[in-house]
C-alpha cells in the first residue's frame, strides 16, 4: 500500500494563502490527504523571519501525519522562502518539490521596483532579498526538485524592460537553479502561472513521477 501524501503551499510576494487555493484543490483531487498554504508577510518581516514561521507550519504539518511523505510546491518568492526555510531549520526532508516562476538568483524587477518606489531608503526593504545575486548561496530545498518558469521563447520575453525571455516578473535565467532534476520553460505570465489547469497537472505528474511529462 502507498504511502500517504501531504503538501505545503507557499505563496508568492504581496499574495496570501488564499492564491495557492486552486492548486491545493489539484493536489487533493490528486489525492493528498493534507495541503497546507499558510500566509506570510513577506513585505512586514525579513525573509529570515518568514522562514521561522514556515519551518513552524510544516513541522506542525508532519506531525499531523507523521506516516505522510511531504511535498512542496510553491510560487515566485514562496520557492526563495522555502529555500530558506529547508537551508536554517531542520526540517523533514521532501519527497519532492516544484517551484513556480522563481526568482532562484534574484530578479531584476525587484530594482526595478526598488527604482521607482525607493522605500528602502527610509530602512523598509522588502524586495532587498530578491535583488539579483541575492538569493544565489540558499540551496535547494530538496534533492528532487523540479522548476517551471514562465517565458515567450523570444529575447524580449513579457516586460522587454527586463533585458531577456521572462514571464512579466522574472527571467527565465534567474529561475534556473543548477541543482533542479528537471527545469522547463512554459508560456505563461508570473501572475497566472499557479492558476493554469496545464500547469496544475504538470505538478501532479511530477509529485508522482519525477519529472514534467509532456
């Protein structure tokens, strides 16, 4: 008999728990006993913080099914918070894991934003985390994992501001993460990404098979 599956869910910047709702609703249709999408205020606490508080809910997740084999699957800056998480606290391993559109070396955007809304000079940075290169030195959070960026397969990509092929948000080379068992490019925009049905099975087959499918 199969083990049992449970999932956590976290959420990209200024979003709550509330956008992972369509993918948790795949996963337990999918079977999985548990999903878990907690909310964090990326944009009220450093990153280190936010990763306390998940490391707390995921613990408290595998205690509730300590017979379970947990997954993740996360989105944007979510998978840059489960980096984190795995990396500082000593949590229970991953099955597998798949992170959507993430900003694994950081993203230009977030200067860009930084540029035109300069709030860290009043000592308020949220985005300072993700700038480009910041991100780089957190490992994986798993040794199964597999990423799906956005992009249009041309050098423009979505936002021709961001010098390469990109989802609106992120560039497809700083969603690469050199440690991922599989990494795939799909046409679709940053903000949409987690909702799509393609997208949603293309978690599930990897959570069952390890790897995307075609």
């Amino acid at each position: 008999m199969s083990k049992p599956r449970v999932a956590v869910a976290f959420h990209g910047f200024l979003r709550t728990g509330a956008a992972m709702w369509w993918m948790a609703r795949r996963l337990r249709a999918a079977g999985f006993a548990e999903v878990l999408a907690p909310t964090f205020g990326y944009h009220l606490r450093g990153i280190e913080a936010n990763a306390e508080l998940a490391a707390s809910a995921v613990r408290a997740l595998a205690a509730r099914n300590p017979e379970a084999d947990l997954y993740l699957v996360s989105h944007s800056y979510g998978g840059v918070l489960a980096r984190v998480a795995w990396a500082q606290h000593d949590l229970p391993p991953l099955r597998r894991g798949v992170l959507l559109a993430p900003p694994n070396r950081g993203a230009q955007a977030a200067d860009l934003a930084r540029g035109a809304i300069p709030v860290h000079r009043a000592g308020w940075d949220p985005l300072g985390q993700v700038r480009p290169g910041v991100p780089s030195h957190w490992p994986l959070p798993g040794p199964e994992i597999g990423i799906l960026a956005g992009g249009t397969g041309s050098e423009r990509g979505i936002n021709p501001l961001l010098g390469a092929d990109n989802d609106g948000t992120v560039r497809v080379d700083e969603a690469f993460h050199e440690d991922a068992v599989e990494f795939r490019v799909i046409a679709m925009h940053h903000s949409v990404i987690l909702l799509s049905p393609r997208v949603l099975d293309r978690v599930v087959h990897f959570f069952d098979h390890g790897k995307f499918g075609d």
